[in-house]
C-alpha cells in the first residue's frame, strides 16, 4: 500500500512517476468484449529477459524455480502482499486462469513481496493462501529480492514471460484483465499451442474479493502510522512511539481521528486501552481496515457504527448486523459494505479489548 493510490482510472503516467513501494488502485474498467480477437504477439514487444528468481526466504506449493526450467512455458508472474486490497480483488482472475490455461502451458507464479513487517510472517501467509484458495508455486520474497530484480514498483503487478523468458507484458495495479488475458492467448498462440480459448473469462468474487464499486468510491487509502499518514484530525498532536489521549469531533469527508488511549508508531496504531476507537468520514460501497490483535495474539472484539447506529444491511463480511466483530488474524477485514444507495457516511470502530494493531483503511 505505501502512499498507494486507491484512486480509480489512474493513467500510466503516475505508474512510471511512482515511487518504489506504491500499492496502485484500480485502473479503467474492463473494455468491452467486442474486440474478441486475441491481440497478435507482434503487439507485445520484448522487454527485456526474465531475471534470476533468486533471494526469497522459501517457496510455497513448489520447490524453487528457475528462469532454465521455465523455458518452454508461458509465466505469468504476479506480485502481491496479502493484506493489499488490489491485489485481494485480482485473485480471481489470476485463480481462472491458472486453471484456464494450464493445460495450454501456462505456469503462474506468485512473488509475495511484503510491506508490512507482519506480512514476512510465514503462517500469516500460509493462512492467506488457504483463505484465497492459492494453490500455484509462490516465492516469499521478504528481503525484496526478486521485486528488486524485476525493477518493480506496484502491489499488485502481473508480468507475462515468453517460453524464450522475454517479459512482453506488464500491468501495474488492478484492473485491465482483457488486455492482460488476451496477451495470455497470443503468446500461448505464438507458442504453437493448439485450440488456444478466444473467450475471456467472468470470475465471480464475493466480500473484499469482489470487483470494486469505481464509479462512486470517494475515498482514498489512509493510513494510521505516523509515517504515512494523512487527514488525521484530532486535535491532539501525535506522540510517536508514546501513549497518547486522543479525542475527534465533527469530520469532514475523508478526515479521521482517533479517540481513547493510543501508541501511534511509524506504520500502526496500538490500542492502549478498551474503549478507544476510530472514526472516519468516507464515501464509498466498501471500507476495509487492516488490523491484527496485537502482540499478544489474544482475539480482540469489535463493535462498528455507522452514523452512530448498527451497520444493519451495511455491514461488511467480517462484521455482524449490530456491528459486532472479533480481530483474531493480522489481514484486511472488510467492515462495510452499503447495500443501497453510496453516500458520505461517519464510521466507527471501538475495540472492546486491549493491544488491537491498526495499519490502514483502503475503499471499494
């Protein structure tokens, strides 16, 4: 997420103006169907050879792999974390074409490449796959190896590899899974794969997985650490690393505070006391939190409102009808999702228990 742009339609000009760890929003909606011939590979440009895969701490579902043994194969390659909401909503795209292609010579590859310290953790990822149904090889790329390698600037990126091991393909951020999987035929085509499919394909997702609501979400990634965040607006100044009251008054769109006893730290806020919460004034169908219970590890409860009453209809997935929740893993939980008509809303979440971590708020 770093100073990641939740913005819809962003333009390849902010992609290559992005700084090194930008987790990109969602790009234009998907074009339509008309164009229902595969783009020929002479569209798809060489640029450059596959880098070594060499650096990540271990690899999940494989044994390690390598540019020589990939050869022969169409890779596509796909960077993610596991708390970043775009990558989230690209999984089942990348899932159906994992199956899709398979048979044709298709080997997909995942790179987790974290950005919170908590993503390095192996069993956060092991959870996180089982959660998303990840079943292809994928390297953990903690110490940044392989992103580096790759020159790599978004969460989440897909490359496509030829069975030479040139990269033709790059699609930074969410979004465009036409182009992308019209790139995935010419090059199986190119390949001399036979009866190759000219169809697309029409996932479908639910929770934080679904695709998001672009046309009226009004609200950008906000994150709670001091480092990057943005709009907070309590009128208490923040201790770093040090206990701190806070209160919050009347938000404007897209203002936060925070309320009751917090330790507000580079990258997270830490609930210091029962009872403290956050507010947050957004528009969108969707919001999201990543949160975890802490050092501790012991579950923390939740209670949510919004406009100062039970979510009813709107609740999210990980919350009930009356607001009520529990913080039992380090992920994104979704918290809200309207049922109805999209509008400026006051959100608040107040955590019944003590040590709960808070990272960032992302919008769908």
């Amino acid at each position: 997420m770093r100073r990641s742009v939740l913005v819809v339609m962003i333009v390849v000009a902010a992609f290559c103006a992005s700084i090194a760890s930008i987790r990109y929003g969602m790009n234009e909606a998907n074009a339509s169907e008309t164009a229902s011939i595969p783009r020929p590979a002479n569209d798809l440009p060489v640029q450059g050879a596959i880098p070594k895969l060499e650096g990540a701490v271990t690899w999940l579902n494989s044994a390690p792999l390598t540019p020589a043994q990939l050869r022969g194969k169409v890779v596509l390659v796909d960077f993610w974390t596991y708390s970043c909401i775009n990558c989230i909503r690209t999984f089942p795209y990348i899932r159906a074409w994992a199956d899709k292609y398979r048979d044709k010579g298709l080997v997909v590859l995942g790179v987790h490449t974290p950005e919170f310290q908590f993503e390095q953790d192996l069993a956060n990822i092991h959870t996180a796959m089982k959660r998303f149904m990840i079943d292809f090889p994928v390297a953990v790329d903690s110490n940044h190896r392989i992103w580096q390698a790759f020159g790599n600037r978004a969460w989440p990126a897909i490359y496509l590899v030829d069975p030479k091991g040139n990269i033709r393909y790059r699609q930074l951020g969410e979004g465009h899974y036409d182009k992308t999987e019209r790139a995935i035929q010419a090059l199986l085509a190119e390949a001399g794969k036979e009866k190759v499919p000219t169809d697309l394909v029409h996932p479908t997702a639910s929770d934080e997985q679904m695709a998001p609501d672009v046309d009226r979400i009004g609200s950008e990634e906000t994150y709670i650490g001091y480092e990057q965040s943005t709009n907070l607006r309590s009128p208490e100044s923040v201790r770093k690393n040090a206990l701190q009251t806070y209160s919050v008054g009347e938000l404007a769109l897209n203002d936060w505070g925070l309320f009751g006893a917090w330790t507000v730290m580079a990258d997270r806020g830490t609930v210091s006391k029962e009872g403290s919460g956050i507010a947050y004034r957004f528009s969108a169908r969707d919001l999201h939190l990543v949160l975890g219970p802490g050092a501790a590890g012991k579950p923390v409860r939740i209670r949510v409102t919004i406009d100062g009453r039970a979510p009813g209809a709107d609740h999210g997935a990980d919350i009930d009808e009356e607001g009520n929740g529990v913080i039992s893993q380090t992920r994104l939980y979704q918290l809200v999702r309207q049922a109805g008509k999209v509008s400026a809303r006051r959100f608040e979440i107040r955590f019944l228990d003590t040590g709960a971590e808070a990272y960032a708020f992302t919008f769908g």
